[in-house]
C-alpha cells in the first residue's frame, strides 16, 4: 500500500456550531476548509481516501465530525515514505486568506495549532503546490477528488 500525505479540502455552505468529539463545540463559519492529513498505516492512502469519502457513521477522527456537515470537493495528496503533515500544514497557511479557526484540531500528535484551516473564498491546487514548493521544490500534489 502506497502510504503519503493529503488535504481534504471541504465546503460548508452555512455556518454550523458542530461539536468536535472532546475537543468541544465550536462555531464554524460557511466557507472553505482544507484538512492536512497524512496515512501511513495499514491500508495507506487508499484505506484513508475511502474512510474519508463514505459517509461518517459513528465519528472517529475530528475530521469526521466536520464531514457530517461539509462536503468534500477536492482531495490533494502526494504519495510518500516520509510523513510531512506540519510541513504541509506551513504550506497551506502560507495561502492569503488562510484562518486557524479551531485549535487542537486534527493536531493532537503535532507541533502544529491546528490541521485544519479556514479560507472565506476556495483556495487553489496551484497555490498549495506553489508554496509546498519553497520547502520541497520537486514535490508532486495529485488532485485525486474533484467535485
């Protein structure tokens, strides 16, 4: 199994007070979501993409929470042997319009606030690629889900 890293990139189409496990409840605003993850456990990234795309049934991870009331539209992920999550997380931040709306989230074996970020307006592939690129210039993102 291909193991690797990825972004599930969400839409929520009104705002939502959804409670995230025991992380708590929180407001999340309507927008755009993109969630940094990665998969190198059994299954690797085919085993995650199809836990992430089937509908959420009792919620494991803080994504799946989120999952009930957003939509997936796009999944980014690029196969790999080494996991780079906080550095992806670095890269999505560094898109203009990037918000940590929610600490803790998606982040508790991270160094990272938050492995989920917020944008009011769809952030691009090409602008993930563009800064994953000033950290890992031979980077290959695959769009693999587009809705």
């Amino acid at each position: 199994m291909e193991t690797g890293n990825y972004i599930l990139l969400l839409h929520l189409p009104q705002d939502e007070t959804l409670t995230i496990g025991r992380l708590g409840t929180f407001g999340f605003s309507a927008g755009w979501y993109a969630y940094v993850g990665s998969a190198f456990g059994a299954g690797g990234l085919m085993g995650r993409l199809k836990h992430h795309l089937k509908p959420v049934e009792r919620p494991h991870w803080h994504i799946d929470y989120l999952r009930q009331a957003a939509k997936i539209a796009e999944i980014w992920l690029s196969p790999d042997t080494v996991k780079h999550e906080e550095d992806w997380v670095d890269a999505v931040l560094a898109i203009p319009g990037a918000i940590v709306l929610v600490d803790g989230f998606g982040a508790s074996d991270s160094d990272q606030e938050s492995h989920l970020l917020y944008f009011d307006v769809r952030p691009s592939l090409e602008d993930f690629v563009t800064a994953l690129h000033l950290t890992f210039p031979t980077a290959k993102v695959l769009r693999a889900f587009d809705q």
